[in-house]
C-alpha cells in the first residue's frame, strides 16, 4: 500500500463466516463439533474466501444455552477441546489470512460460574451478591418476583434462591434461562473482570469479538415494571416495539463500549467489536458504532426484510443513511444460530414471515423454491457496500430442520413457552460435509483428505435425510453448485473491492413491482424478486447469473432469480 494512501480497517468489507461449534465439524468423532474440526476446515473456508471467522462460544459451559451461559471465560469446555487447540486453531487461521473473532457474553454468567456460586453461599447485601441483580421478593413474604419483567425464552425473569438453612431467599433476575443470572453492570468488579477477559483472549491474538447482547447489560434505575413481552427475535408477526423496555438499549451501555473501545485500542492490528443489539429504529443501532464505541452492529432489519423487494429497499436504503451519519460500516446478515435459516423462509408462502422455529405440524416450506430464492439473496447481499455476514451452510444454501422430532430440541425457548415457540435447534443441525458417509461426515478424522469418519456417535442433533443433496462434497468444485456460486461471489467481489464500493439505485430499480436493481461501481446487480419477467438491459452483459437458466432465450430475467451484470466489452 503507498504510504499516502489511507489506511482502511479489514472489517470494513470483511466477509465474516459464523462457525457454530457445536454443529460445524467433529474431530474427535463424539458427536458434538469441536475447536479441532474448525482447524480441519479451514482450507474449505479459505476455498470459499471468506476474510473472517466468527465462533460462537466454546467456553466451559454446563451448555443450558448452548455456551451463550459461561462459567468460565478463559477456558475452552472439554466439549470442544482444549486452549491448546485454540491457540492452534488461531495459528492456523492466521496463517491462511484468515481472522478470527469469538463471542463475548457480557449481560449474564452461567449460574455454575464461581461468581454466582459465591453469590448463592452469600448473604442478602454482600458484596458477592452485588455482582448480580438480587432482590427481595414483593409481598408479606416476599413470594412474588420483584417485578414483572418476563425471560426472553418465556416465564419470569425472575428465580427465588434458597438459604443455607433451606427458607426461601432472594429472587435473582434472568433475562434469558433461569442458568443465566444477569450481572449487575453497576459494579466496578464486573466492568474490571470483563476488560481482564477481553485482555485474556487479545493477547492470544483474536482479532475482535462478537458482543452477546449488547443492547442489555444496563437496567433502569428501579427496574420499573414493563409489561409487553419482548421477544429475543423481534419477527414481522409481532407488532413492533417502540417504547424502549428497561432492560434494553439504556444509554449507561454506551459507556461499556467505550471502556472497551479503549482496550481494544491497545492492540495493533485493527481489533474490532460486533454488536448484536436487536434495538430499533435504525438510527439506534448506528449509536453503538459511533467513534470511540464498536466498529460493527448487526443489522437484522436486512435479515428481517425477508424475500420482498420494497423491504430490502427500505433496508439498504436507511442502513445506508445512518451509516454514513456515524462514519461506520453497513453490515449484512441473512441468517444465523437464532432464526430460521433463510433458505427455508424464502420458501414458505410468505416469504417474509418470520417463525420462531418450525415443527412438523406448522407449514412445511417449498425447499427448492427456497434454495433459489437463497442464490438469488446471496447476489443481491454480496454486491453491497460494507462488511456481510455468512451463516455456515448458507454456502451450500441449506435448509432449516422443520420436522425434528420435539424428543430432540435442546433450545431453552422451546421449554420456557411450553413449545409455542418450536426453538432455534433447526438451524443448528450439524452441517452435511460428505453425502455418502454416517451422519454425512460430520465426525470423520481430523486432517482434510483422510478417509471418512471412524464410527462415531451420533450427531448431537439428527441430519433430516435431504442433507445428503446439499453436502459440501456434492458441490466442492460442482459447476453450477450454490457453494460455487458464493465462492464466485466472493472473488469478484474481493477483485473489484464491492465492499469499500457506492451504491446507486439502478434506473430499472422497481421495488413496488419486485425488481431490485443497484450499481456498485461498473457492476449491476438486477434481482427478481416479482412475479413477471424483466428485461435484462441491452448494453450489459451477465458476468454471474444466479442458476444457469435465469435468463431466457429472449433476454428476460426470470422470477426469483439475480444477475452481476457488466458493460459489454
Ligand atoms: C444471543 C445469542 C443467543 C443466546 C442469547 C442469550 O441472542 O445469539 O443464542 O441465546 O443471546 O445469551
């Protein structure tokens, strides 16, 4: 780079892949994924070209949330191997080009955490109960919760505790399971303990972090009643929220981020922050990357805008807005470990509705109307501006699980509301790498090229049968495949630097009538998300079609289908 020009941070264009652990790839053949299964795929992320890999957690963890409930921040649970399989992991990554950030979890422990076992054995006003949000309960007995604040996953916030000497105690407040005890973020020991643990893993060498619930960790002054229920996934069936609840999005969170801000500013090496903050309008989610805060948020309004043209418009068009307010990147998501993966969305008769989970009875989506739609999602996704995020399997444009057998789910969210809510385990399904082996190589030996899977368990969640058609070995270097559409994608976008790019709506962009089209510098993105074919301009010539058939013989885009088109030479 010439000395002159000006130095742009990697995660303003990154392209971030979401591994899963737990679902991503098994070496040790237990069923469960592992930190040594990512290591042995690292080459097909690279294949793919993706510039960054964010984990989910992979911390010691009794796993009642699937490791988003931490009982140690700085060990890795022998579930997923060992800090040594970390480090190497990272060596690894680094080595290849790719970045790695993990996920902090801020807003609560696990309940196993020595933290808030210290809490349990303490009494009522000790300083160890003061890292928590204890209080006594309402009532002449103090039986009722201390407000009426409802779990994310369902039921009350709220759990009593039982004294040493077995009376009832305090009630400790749980936003999400009744394992996961929020902190009490205003005290001096949480604020110190948590910049010890970003330090702990910066120093190992990760490159940022991806921030659980970043919108919570403040409360209210008096934790004032609130009666709507909010959902963790605010979906577009729900009437939209606007009074901001007293548990989200309280200005003393933006302090946190510039305390952490801070800390990350003693690395090199362009460290960065993610935000998930499901808080809304738009303008609201760009306060937690102003200057001084976090580098990236989540923007799930794009996630939320499902298969519809005007919704997508709208999106882009506000993400864009308040962006460039704050001077921070747009960023792009379509699916990840908490909502149905799109693919299956898109196929549903309102592909723009938004389930919390799908069971056998619920209605069954039209899978290959889906995957098409995915490829086409993908095209209109990869050519924006700014940093986009890859759920794994959304390369290989696979399905959610919509008839797993309830015996199986694991989700908190699907026990707290008594099945109302089916849960997220169906897009955590462990990812079908080789159509031909048991559990379609999931759990194989460890090095890439041996011979498959030595009998393993059984993956911690069941494989529907139609994994077989999607796995990674069916379409690794298969013209035509989804996985090499992405990796086509990527490559061109890397090549003509589409995410440090401009968008301009194209002369042809007709949400209203389903046509999306933008220009990103010389490229021209035109998706059909209607009903009717639309011609495809005489002076562009296709460079990437979303399937081989998306343009007919007379020059028409076909439904559910997108093109990167180019000047004729
Ligand atoms: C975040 C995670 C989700 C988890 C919740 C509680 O929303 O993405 O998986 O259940 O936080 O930690």
């Amino acid at each position: 780079m010439p000395k002159h020009a000006q130095h742009i941070p990697w995660w303003q264009d990154a392209v971030i892949y979401q591994v899963y652990p737990r679902s991503f790839a098994d070496a040790d053949a237990d069923g469960m994924g592992d930190l040594r299964g990512v290591a042995s795929k690292l080459g097909y992320l690279k294949d793919l070209g993706v510039d960054a890999v964010w984990l989910s957690p992979f911390y010691k963890s009794p796993q009642a949330d699937a490791g988003y409930d931490v009982a140690d921040y700085r060990q890795v649970d022998p579930l997923f191997g060992t800090l040594s399989d970390f480090d190497d992991l990272l060596t690894r990554a680094h080595a290849q080009g790719t970045r790695i950030i993990v996920d902090l979890v801020p807003n609560h422990t696990s309940d196993e955490h020595v933290w808030f076992q210290a809490a349990l054995a303490a009494a009522p006003g000790s300083p160890e109960r003061d890292r928590y949000i204890f209080r006594d309960g309402q009532g002449p007995n103090g039986d009722q919760e201390p407000n009426n604040w409802q779990s994310l996953f369902g039921g009350p916030a709220w759990t009593r505790t039982v004294n040493p000497d077995g009376t009832p105690g305090q009630w400790y407040l749980h936003l999400f399971d009744v394992k996961q005890p929020d902190l009490n973020w205003d005290n001096d020991e949480v604020h110190a303990e948590m910049r010890d643990i970003l330090r702990f893993w910066l120093d190992r060498g990760v490159d940022g972090f991806r921030v659980d619930v970043a919108h919570g960790m403040v409360k209210a002054e008096g934790l004032p009643d609130w009666s709507e229920k909010v959902s963790m996934v605010q979906g577009t069936e729900q009437p939209t929220v606007h009074d901001t609840p007293p548990y989200f999005d309280q200005e003393g969170v933006h302090a946190i981020y510039e305390e952490w801000n801070a800390v990350l500013a003693e690395y090199d090496g362009d460290r960065m922050m993610v935000a998930e903050a499901w808080v809304e309008p738009m303008e609201r989610i760009f306060r937690y990357v102003r200057a001084g805060e976090m580098q990236q948020a989540f923007n799930f309004g794009f996630l939320l805008a499902g298969w519809n043209a005007q919704n997508i418009v709208e999106n882009v068009t506000e993400t864009l807005a308040a962006a460039a307010v704050v001077g921070a990147p747009p960023t792009w998501v379509l699916s990840n470990h908490d909502t149905v993966r799109h693919c299956t969305r898109f196929g549903l008769s309102d592909p723009t509705t938004f389930p919390k989970g799908i069971a056998a009875q619920d209605e069954q989506p039209d899978e290959d109307l889906g995957r098409v739609r995915g490829r086409a999602a993908a095209m209109v996704m990869l050519a924006l501006p700014g940093s986009a995020y890859v759920y794994q399997g959304d390369e290989l444009t696979l399905p959610e699980h919509t008839t797993l057998p309830d015996e199986c789910r694991q989700d908190p969210s699907f026990f707290r509301t008594g099945g109302v809510e089916r849960g997220r385990d169906g897009c955590r399904i462990p990812l079908p790498w080789a159509a031909e082996s048991p559990g379609f190589g999931f759990s194989r030996a460890v090095d890439d090229g041996d011979a498959p899977a030595s009998s393993g368990s059984e993956p911690w969640l069941p494989q529907p049968d139609s994994y077989a058609r999607y796995a990674a070995d069916q379409q690794v270097g298969v013209e035509g495949s989804a996985f090499e559409l992405y990796r086509l994608l990527l490559a061109v976008r890397a090549d003509r630097e589409l995410g440090r790019g401009r968008l301009e709506w194209s002369r042809q962009n007709r949400p209203a009538d389903g046509v999306l089209s933008y220009a990103n510098g010389a490229l021209q993105v035109l998706a059909n998300l209607g009903a009717q074919p639309v011609e495809v301009p005489a002076d562009l010539e296709v460079a990437v079609a979303s399937r081989p058939d998306a343009v007919t013989e007379d020059g028409f885009l076909v439904p559910d289908a997108a093109l990167w088109l180019l000047p004729r030479a």
